[in-house]
C-alpha cells in the first residue's frame, strides 16, 4: 500500500488533533447532563420540559450539521473543528458562571460548536486511511465516546465539590485540545483513494454485480430510508437513556457522582463497542452483522439495569452502551458511501439525523415519562433497539 496515499491513521498528526477535539467536545456534551439535571430539579422542570431543552440543545447540534458539513467541503475542515470547540468552550463557560435559565440558552447556544464539528471532524477521520476507514472512524467516535464517559464523570466529582461553577473546569481543560487543532489541523489533508460504499446483497452473496443507474438510484433511495429507521430507532434509545438516566437518578437522591458514573459506564461501553464493531466490520467487509448484533445485544441490558441492584447496575449499562455503539461508525460510512464526493455533507447529514431524530424520540420519552413513570418509560425503550434489528434483517436482503 502506497503509505503517502493512505497512511497509517494514528501517525497523523491531524487525524490525533482531531480526535482529541473530539473528545473534548463529547466530554462537554456529556457533562450538561448533569448540569441540566441540577438546574431542573432545582427549578421544578417536568421531564417533558427536560426533554424539550434537550431537544432544542440537538436542534442547535443537529439541524446546523449539513451547513457545516458543506462548508467543510467547500473550504476544509480547519475552522469548523477548532471555531466549534472554541464556540463550546465559551458558552459552556457562561453556562458554569451565570443564573439558572441564562445557563439553560448558553447550553442550548453551545450546540452549535458541537454541530460544527462534527461533519468536519468525521470527514477527517474517514479519509485518512482507506484500508483502514472503518477502524480509523470507529477510533474517531470512540475519542468522543470515551469523552462521553469522561464527562460525566469529571462533572459529577467537580460539581460535588464546588457546585455549578465547578463546570468551569471542563472548558478550561478544553483549551487543550484548541491548541491542538490550532497547530495541526488544515485544509489540505490526504484523502484516501476509494471510498468504502455499502455492500449489495449480491455482493454479499459473492455473486457478480451488474447494475444500470436507473437500478442503482432506487437501491440506494431504499437503503437511505432504512438506514434512517435504524438511526432513528438506536439513536432515540441511546440519547434518551444518556438524557434521561441522570435525571432519574437525581431525583432518587443518588449523589452526582453516582450519577456520573452510571452516565459515564454507559458511554465507555459505547466507545469500546464502536471500535468493536468497526474493526469487525473491516475483517468481514460489511456491516451488516455488526449492526444486527448491536441492536440486538442491548435488549436485554437496556430493559434490566434500572431494577437492578449494585453493582449489576454498572454492568448492565456498560454491555448496554457496548452493543448499542457497535453500529455507530458503520451508520456514518454507510451514509458517506451514499454520496462519496460529498462526505463532510454525508456525514452532517447523518450525525444531524442522529441527533435530531435521538433528540425527538427522547422528547417524546419525556412526555411518555410524565404519564407512566421515568422508569417504566426507560425500562420500555429496549423495544427500539429490537425493533431496529428487524429492521436490519430487512436491509440486508
């Protein structure tokens, strides 16, 4: 292999910089839910009321993704990834520092770093390596996973010692990583030479591929739609029990560091799970099975971990978060694969779907919530990944 052409990804010093945002972004992102939590059982808010700030922090995130994944495109990538962590780390402070609501519309305002990173980050990834993509891009998503984990974590121990304004810690460590992409991060990254496109069901069947345009636009309209419902479907299940779990919690009068804990386990499972299932999907050379055995596998988990009792709790949100992130970078390939001259666009497209479509199934969770029980409405979500798998068997035919 021609190294200059696809070199090996965690020698490049772009694709590290990168990732390190990642991380940092996703520490912060995950680290307003329990900010969000604290101010909303101090203030009174229902669940559907949490549900609704969550979903507007998404609509910032998710809906603003394609504008920036295109202009990543037109101009690269630079400037969405280190203004989009700079953007997060100013709001998030205002958020640490100001009253209750002004720091509900500064978390909200703060999405739209989130929402500029990402498609440029994910085009990075993704075009580094082309014999490695998957891996490269599961690597990608697991540095924010694992800030994911951090977030939590992190927030839970400085909000214990010094209450809200203790958050100002996690913008100030952010500072690293825009420094990095400060320095390493430019607009003219290699590119790998082929992209990895979605498999056909004959080349699944190792049967020879012949295919006309007229054929391939309706194969490729009917693995979009489906594509979707699975996005839709795992994401709703994933975001709302990252979402919804720290408020439950709360109101059970569990500490915040218990509480960043149980958010944190859920979301290294998910890190460890999504380079799983990338490199899975590299060695057999399709996502298929990684996919079905990620929604299926967190069934069970998913359904069990709120009735349980210590420490079974932890273990059963950690395996929840492994299968539920296995299909996470293979959705993102699949949809970049859909249109492989435009793959910052590709991926804002389809990590703005996620969290979009993640944000409304949650806020619809809320509202079901207020009704039943937070519990019972977390307990039920393990219908969606099952629902999502069968979805998956109908794909892959």
């Amino acid at each position: 292999m021609n190294t200059a052409v696809s070199p090996i990804f965690w020698r490049q010093k772009a694709y590290v910089a990168t990732s390190l945002t990642h991380f940092f972004v996703d520490v912060l992102n995950s680290g307003r839910t329990l900010l969000v939590a604290i101010i909303a059982v101090a203030i009174g808010l229902t669940n559907a009321q949490v549900g609704f700030f969550l979903l507007l922090y998404n609509v910032s995130s998710a809906l603003s993704q394609p504008f920036f994944g295109w202009l990543a495109d037109r101009f690269g990538p630079r400037w969405p990834i280190v203004g989009g962590m700079g953007w997060m780390i100013l709001f998030y402070s205002l958020a640490a520092m100001t009253g209750d609501w002004p720091a509900l519309i500064a978390i909200t305002v703060a999405g739209f770093g989130s929402g500029a990173f990402h498609p440029a980050g994910a085009m990075v990834a993704g075009q580094i390596s082309q014999a490695q993509r998957a891996r490269a891009t599961a690597v990608f998503f697991m540095a924010g996973q694992m800030g994911l984990f951090i977030g939590p974590v992190l927030a839970g121990f400085v909000l214990g010692l010094f209450d809200r304004p203790g958050y100002l810690i996690l913008p100030l460590l952010s500072l690293l990583a825009f420094g990095g992409g400060w320095r390493w991060v430019r607009d003219d990254q290699p590119v790998a030479a082929v992209p990895l496109a979605p498999r056909l069901p004959e080349q699944e069947k190792g049967l020879p591929l012949v295919e006309t345009a007229p054929t391939r636009r309706p194969r490729r309209r009917q693995t979009a739609i489906l594509l979707a419902a699975i996005v839709v479907l795992i994401n709703t299940a994933s975001i709302g029990t990252i979402n919804l779990v720290p408020k439950l919690f709360t109101e059970w009068g569990l500490p915040p560091a218990y509480v960043g804990w149980t958010a944190g386990l859920l979301m290294m499972g998910s890190a460890i799970g999504g380079v799983f299932g990338g490199t899975m999907a590299d060695r057999l050379g399709s996502g298929r099975w990684p996919i079905l055995v990620g929604c299926l596998g967190a069934i069970l988990p998913l359904y069990s971990y709120i009735p349980a009792a210590d420490p079974w709790r932890f273990l059963l949100l950690l395996l929840a978060g492994f299968f539920m992130g296995m299909p996470h970078s293979i959705l993102v390939l699949e949809a970049q694969g859909l249109m492989p001259g435009r793959r910052a666009l590709a991926s804002g497209l389809i990590l703005g779907f996620m969290f979009f479509g993640g944000a409304v199934g949650t806020y619809l969770v809320g509202i079901i919530a207020d009704r039943i029980g937070l519990a019972l409405a977390l307990q039920y979500m393990a219908i969606l990944p099952l629902t999502a798998g069968g979805v998956s068997l109908f794909k892959s035919r």
